[in-house]
C-alpha cells in the first residue's frame, strides 16, 4: 500500500479553506492521496507547539490560515527553529490586497464564518418568503418579521422577495373582500404589517396590462373601477382596523417600497436599543 504523505494544517477557523487549497496543490504530485491532519480553532500558541513536534518528528508541511498577526509570527519564528516547512496560505494575498486597497486587513478571525451565516440566513428568507407568499399557510404570520397586505398587483411578492434578499422574513397575505382575512393577522403586533395602497386609477392600469398579457378580455370586472374601488376601500378599513403602518405605492418601483420598509424597521431596531 503507497504510503500517504501527512500535511497539518493550522487554523483560526475550521480550517475549510486549508484543506481545500492543500487538496488542489495535492491533485497535482500524487492524485490527492494525502493524509490531513487538521488544527482547528487554534486560539493560543499552546494550541500551536504540539503541531510544530509533530510535524517536526513526521518530516511534514504545515499550511496554515491564521490572520491573527502574532499567532502568525509565533508558527514562522518556530518552524524555522525547527527546521520545518510552513506555508502561509493567505499573508501573499493579503498583501495583495493591501496594497491594491491601500487598507489593513481586520487581523480577526471567523470573519468568513460570519458572512456563511449571513448567506444561510438570507437563504432561509428566501424559502419563507416563498413558502408564506399569497396568504398560502397563515401560520407563518406569527414566524415573519414583516407581514405585507395589499389588494392583487400591489407588488406583494416581488416586495416579499426583495425584502427576503435582505435576510427578513415574509409573509404576505391577500385582500379579497369575499374572503375574511386570517385571525392570525389581528393576533401579531401591529408594527409587523405595513399596508400596501395604490391608486384606483395606477391599479386600472396595471390590471389592464395583467388582463392583456393572460389573453382575457379588456372589459374583466378585475380591471373595473367599481371592482377596484370596492377592495380599496375593503383593504383600507382593514389596515385601519390593524392600525399599521401604510405606504402608498402608486409611482414607486420595488426597491424604492422596499427601501422605506428597511429603513422603518432599522428605525424601530434603534428605538428598541
């Protein structure tokens, strides 16, 4: 059996990014057929004297990933005293960077760690948003940060994703004067719900455009002005009853609702600190 080489690798973090970069280079002699040893979470330099012996007795390389300037200083100082090989994986590029950038880099670790919760959490978002979209499980009312209502082609579901790509979650429900809305609505805080509104004559336009583009006739009661005036005037005493905040989307694109939206709720974030 073909003895496998032994790399350790060191790291700040879970040491991911270290195996992957050795793997690659590995691919390259003998097919990948090493055997890695990792550091992870490496905090103190007690964390980092066990590896330089071993690695010393082994006759091995040590890569490593440590952006906490005098853990980096304290591997380099004794591998050569050791006589070992230890490759910096990150400090060539980061001087890259520097340099292009003109900015030092934070010297803190898990910062990547952070940013994979970050994606996973807007994710999740994502998934909610789809899940709760158009009063679908009103469940999910009580699991939402934000809680959309509106009459149909007030922007629900694109203002639901938007918002969702910005790591909240949302839920959005349908204002239909023949259906009642879910209890759950009036048993959430109010400051959850923001009410969607529009112009009758904005929400004519655009339901004429809708009517056209699926082929149905000009003259549909959804496009009419005594079907629209009724939701609206439905949905208006609806939010009145909820007491929310609402905003008027007539002449605003998506991302100019949404941005007020943010922004009212990072508001209130700061209210609460």
């Amino acid at each position: 059996m073909e003895q496998k080489e032994i790399v350790h690798i060191i790291s700040d973090s879970v040491g991911e990014t270290a195996e992957f970069v050795v793997k690659a280079v590995a691919a390259q002699f003998n097919g990948g057929h090493i055997e890695i040893r990792r550091h992870p979470h490496v905090e103190e330099t007690d964390d980092i004297e066990p590896v330089i012996e071993a690695a010393k007795k082994q006759n091995v390389i040590i890569a490593y990933t440590i952006v906490v300037t005098p853990l980096k200083e304290y591997i380099d100082r004794r591998a050569g005293e050791e006589g070992v090989i230890a490759v910096d994986l990150m400090n060539p590029l980061m001087e890259a960077f520097m340099k292009k950038f003109h900015k030092e880099p934070y010297h803190r670790p898990k910062l990547m760690r952070k940013l994979d919760q970050e994606y996973f959490k807007k994710i999740e978002a994502i998934e909610f948003a789809v899940k709760y979209d158009d009063g679908r499980d009103p469940t999910g009312l009580k699991k939402a940060d934000i809680v959309l209502l509106g009459v149909s082609r007030t922007s629900k579901t694109p203002l639901s994703m938007y918002l969702a790509h910005h790591s909240f979650k949302v839920a959005n429900v349908p204002i239909v004067p023949e259906i009642a809305p879910p209890d759950e609505l009036f048993s959430i805080p109010r400051e959850k719900c923001i009410g969607l509104m529009i112009s009758p004559e904005k929400l004519n336009e655009i339901r004429k455009e809708r009517i056209r583009a699926m082929g149905l006739k000009s003259d549909a009661n959804y496009a009419s002005f005594e079907r629209i005036y009724e939701e609206l005037v439905y949905a208006e005493n609806i939010m009145r009853r909820l007491r929310c905040p609402v905003i008027d989307v007539s002449n605003k694109a998506v991302e100019e609702t949404a941005s007020l939206i943010i922004e009212m709720f990072k508001n209130r974030e700061e209210l609460l600190k």
